[in-house]
C-alpha cells in the first residue's frame, strides 16, 4: 500500500468536489460551487480553507490528482495544488488513465470524469457496467471488457429545470423534491412530477436500451453524482450508489499516472489566471 495521503480534485460545471484519502479509504470529503472564472490565489485560498477543519496536515499529501471538465479551470488549480503541496499534479485525460483502453474516435474529447468512473471500477475488477453519473449533465458511461465504450449524455435535473422555467411564462422555479404523485393537484407539484419522474422515466429507458446493445443483461449499474442518492433510491434499475467512485479513480490516476498537467509544465504567465 502506497504511504501518506492523497489529495483529489473534482471540477464539475456547477460544483467542485475535494477529497483526502489515507490509503484507500476517504478521511474527508467536502463540495465546493464551482467558480467559473477564478485565479489560482482564490483557489490556494478555498483549498488552505479547508484543511483548517479537516484534521489533515498539507505536509501529510503525497499526490495529488485532478479532473476537470471546464478547461479553463485546469491552470489556475495546478497552479494553486502546485504552491500548497509543491508536488507534481496527475491530471486525469486519455494520456494520463493508466492505460485505460478507450473507444472514442477521438480519445482526447472523452470527459476526464467519465474516464475516472471506469478506472475505479477496473480497479475493483469488474469489466462490464454502466455508470449513470448524475450532475449538471447526466452521463451514462458504459464499462465493457475492462476499457470505456462510450455512452450517451443527457441534461441533467438542474438543467431540465432551467429550461422549462425560463421559456414558460407561467412556470416558476420550485425546490425540487419528490412529490407524492404524478397526478398533481398544484403547478409546483406539476412541475416536480414532470422534472423528476420523467427524468426517471428516461433514465429507466435508456439502462434497459444500453443493455440491449451491449448484449448483456445482467451488467452492474453505478449511480454518482449530486443527484445520484435521490434518484437511486427511487429506481430499482440502479444497483449501486457510490458517491465517492469518481474520486476513487482520480486517486488512483494520482497514484499511478504517467505524466503531469501540461499547464503545470509550462512558465506561469500573469495572464493565466484572468
């Protein structure tokens, strides 16, 4: 077992998710909005934050990985993990899986998240699955023979809200909760039921239409994500809730990977950070 604690980085488009592991096991866990433009001394900032309630000493971090899917933000948080651990950075890409097998035509346009749900799941020795990966968008990553074989990406529940609000005048923004039926007796409710149920409707359908092209029927299926826990527990096409699984596989980029972020390899420039 590899010695000292490892450092992760989770950037998604509307929250960024921070974890510190000893060995295997998370010892913190923490979910930070994610700010779409930032410098890296805002980040240093948040980050040294942090570790004032988390029990860990920064001196205590061995490696440290990163995942991104808001490019932009990939420099100023290398720049930032760079000053406070002064360790090199293992950002998560189709360059850096660990030899992960990759079926996209173009490898390098597959999300660094989605790369890191199958890198943890191969880690476990499992070589067929799905994960439906429940965020700002909702991706469905489909495990086969070991290596990511792609999958499909929907809005996500956030976003189904938005759009259906912002473009009727009548429907306003409600707290999105389960009702307790689809035939609802209020506009809210209404929109709750439409949102979510529909959204599970959707979700069922396509687990049952990945399977079929997979030729498999009896695959493991994953949930993760911030909307993961509310959705899983209302479907029974889910087998597994896992909120830490993308964590689990950039830790394992970070302890593993083959080559550092490009950004971190490069000068600095004062423009980097705008």
């Amino acid at each position: 077992m590899t010695k000292g604690n490892t450092f992760v980085v989770d950037i998604g488009n509307s929250h960024t998710v921070i974890g510190i592991y000893r060995g295997q096991k998370i010892v913190d866990y923490r979910r930070l909005t994610t700010r779409q433009q930032t410098t890296s001394d805002e980040v240093l900032n948040r980050v040294s934050g942090l570790f004032n309630f988390s029990g860990v000493a920064p001196e205590s971090i061995r490696r440290v990985g990163l995942s991104t899917v808001v490019p932009s933000l990939e420099r100023p948080w290398v720049k930032a993990l760079k000053t406070l651990f002064n360790k090199p950075i293992q950002v998560v890409s189709a360059k850096n899986s660990i030899d992960l097998p990759i079926a996209y035509t173009n490898p390098m346009t597959a999300g660094a998240d989605r790369l890191s749900n199958i890198i943890a799941l191969r880690d476990r020795g499992i070589e067929n699955a799905i994960v439906v990966d429940m965020g700002t968008a909702t991706t469905f990553d489909v495990m086969k023979d070991g290596g990511f074989a792609g999958g499909l990406i929907i809005p996500g529940i956030n976003a189904g809200l938005y759009a259906l609000t912002e473009k009727a005048a009548r429907l306003l923004p409600v707290s999105i909760e389960w009702p307790d039926r689809l035939i609802a007796d209020n506009t809210d409710d209404a929109v709750r039921a439409g949102l979510l149920y529909g959204f599970l409707a959707e979700l069922e359908t396509l687990i049952v239409r990945l399977k079929k092209e997979l030729g498999k029927t009896d695959v493991p299926v994953y949930a993760t994500g911030g909307w993961g826990k509310m959705i899983a527990k209302k479907t029974s096409f889910i087998d597994v809730y896992d909120p830490y699984l993308t964590l689990d596989g950039i830790r394992l980029v970070a302890e593993h990977g083959n080559g550092v972020s490009e950004s971190s390899e490069e000068e600095d420039e004062d423009g980097d950070d705008l």
